[in-house]
C-alpha cells in the first residue's frame, strides 16, 4: 500500500468494528486504492490516452448501432472471429492489451489485501482474452476506473476493454460496442440483517437513504421508480457532488452502509453477494428485479476487437469459466449451472 494511506486504513477500520473484522478491514483496503489509483473528474476530463489505442479515424471498423426505442435483445453481439484487424494490430503492436477492470469489487475484480494482486472472476477474463490476442495472459495492463467512467476510459483511448461487471443494455450500446454476455445477474436491495422494516426493491425503501454507483443500472432503476427512497446527492455527477448516496464504486456504498451514512444499497445481486461475504452483518432483501446480462466493452466502431472477444468466449464458455465460477462466485452464489447462451446478430 502507497505511504500516507495507513493513517486512513486504520481510522476507517476503526469505525468498522463490529461489521466484520478482518473483512472489515480489507473493505477499507480496497476502499482506499479505489480513491488513490485513479484519481478521475466527475467528467472524466483528466484521463489520459494510452499510446497505440486506437482512436478515431481511417481504419476504424463500422459499428451496429441500435436505436434504444427499437432495441431488441441488446446482448446479441457481432459473429466470432479470429482475423486481425486495426484494433488487434494495434495491440498486437503495444505488446500489451490495456483492460478497464473494478479493484474493489470482492471476487470481481479486487486487489488481494496480502499479494497486492488483482484477483477475480472479470479478472481471469481478461487475461484469457491477453492470451488469445498477445500470447500469455500476463500481457495485459489492468486501469482501474470507476464505474461511471467506464464508458469514457473507452472514448477516450485509455483502455482496448472494460470488463467490469458491466450490464448490456439498450442506452449503453450506443455508446459502447459489446461482445455477447459471459454472466446473468439482477438488480437487488442489500441491507444490514437487523433492518428488518426493509424487505426489498419495495414501499420499504420509502424515506430511506439508498446509496448506488454513478452511472450504474441501479441508479437508472431508482430514477426509473425509487418507491420514495432518498438516492440522489446534491450536484449528482458534478465535480461538486459530496459522493454519499451516489458513489463512484459499489464498495463504497458497503463502507457507507457500514458507516451508518445510508439505510441500504440497490446494485447487482453477483456484487451483492461478493459483499454480503465480505461482512456477515447485512444480507440480500426481497428478491432480485431486474435480468441483466454482463458483456466485454470496446469502443464503439472496433468491431474486429469485439469479434475477436466474442471468439474467446466460444472456447472460454466450455471450461474456463466453470473453473473461474468455481473458484471466485460459487460459494457466494450457488447453483449457476453455467454461462449465458451467446447470441448473435
């Protein structure tokens, strides 16, 4: 860990007692590199171009876009391929693929608070793809970023790929180009086991603080219907945003819940659940709402990147990813008997 983060490990540890322990702790942890290793604008404006991104210009494959107010099947992505084209030449070219990931999503993407390593189930993901695309699956450069900057890390040429727990959904693939889904999830309310007045993505959120990613589903499901929840910060998405309701990582709506800052959390039932394990003092409520596919982003237009994805994941779906389900989500949640069927446009 970098010096000067300690003083606010062991101050923000101190106000998790009884919320876990160890656990606890490495929540603080990843709470603290989220906010130190990648220090972004609420617009983005700081990021900065990786050198042999491609970004736009001649050379830059057509991308299908489809009009959110006829979107059908948004999980449906490009064909499967193995030719090269500009994008993998490119990486190809770098000698490292530059992914996009979370560092703070337990059993996702977080860092191992003994090796420093990332570790995690988009993880393995994204060193199966390095290893198609560049020969080993060391050759990938892993950026963490935010979960509302995950689109302009791709616009603006800081990542190839963002694989981050990522939902495909009709808003998102006009701005996003997606290989096809690699995981089912749904949206679900997470609260402390003693709150027992809150049973749900229902009339029991009415008055209570209710804390989601920027630019996650589960924000636009609020927006959408909040059943009188309190979910939106003054300033939401500015730089003047106090980031308490409305956070840049799902982690942190765990530091505030155990804080004692808001009555509950609404995001994915798979991190959910990753959180649930990490402190045994809140739970999963009601049932999940929604059905939300996971998909590897590209920038939109890089379609041979995207069926170069696509082309991974045919081989990745018949054994790879049961071994990573085993190793990283299946005790947290049980009974996936394997991955989404692909669909293709």
């Amino acid at each position: 860990m970098p010096n000067g983060t300690y003083p606010l490990v062991r101050r923000t540890a101190q106000r998790f007692r009884g919320w876990g322990g160890v656990a606890a702790m490495a929540v603080a942890c990843g709470l603290t590199a989220s906010l130190t290793l990648l220090p972004l604008a609420h617009d983005g404006s700081d990021a900065a171009a990786v050198p042999g991104i491609a970004g736009p210009g001649p050379g830059i494959g057509t991308g299908v876009q489809v009009k959110a107010d006829t979107c059908d099947k948004p999980w449906a992505s490009l064909t499967p391929s193995a030719s090269d084209g500009p994008s993998i030449e490119a990486i190809k070219k770098r000698g490292k693929l530059v992914v996009g990931v979370d560092q703070s999503s337990y059993r996702w993407g977080y860092r191992n608070p003994e090796t420093r390593a990332l570790e995690g189930f988009d993880i393995d993901l994204a060193r199966a793809i390095a290893e198609d695309i560049l020969g080993s699956p060391d050759a990938v450069i892993f950026r963490a970023i935010p979960t509302n900057q995950r689109i302009a890390a791709l616009d603006s040429g800081k990542v190839d790929l963002v694989v981050r727990t990522m939902t495909i959904n009709c808003k998102r693939i006009q701005q996003v180009a997606f290989s096809t889904a690699y995981f089912q999830a749904g949206q679900q309310v997470l609260a402390p086991k003693l709150a027992t007045d809150i049973t749900g993505y229902d009339t029991s959120l009415k008055g209570k603080r209710v804390c989601t990613a920027e630019g996650s589903t589960a924000y636009e499901a609020l927006e959408e219907k909040s059943f009188g929840a309190l979910f939106k910060d003054e300033a939401d998405g500015t730089r003047n945003d106090k980031d308490l309701l409305t956070v840049p990582n799902q982690l942190d709506c765990l530091a505030r819940l155990q804080m004692g800052e808001v009555d509950a959390v609404v995001t994915d039932n798979a991190l959910a659940a990753g959180q649930a394990a990490q402190d045994p003092a809140v739970e999963l409520k009601g049932v999940p709402f929604t059905t939300e596919f996971y998909g590897v982003a590209a920038k939109l237009g890089n379609d041979d990147l995207v069926r170069r994805v696509n082309q991974v994941l045919v081989g990745y779906r018949q054994g790879p990813w049961q071994q990573a389900y085993r190793t990283w989500l299946e005790k947290d949640l049980p009974g996936i008997t394997g991955p989404p069927a692909p669909l293709y446009k």
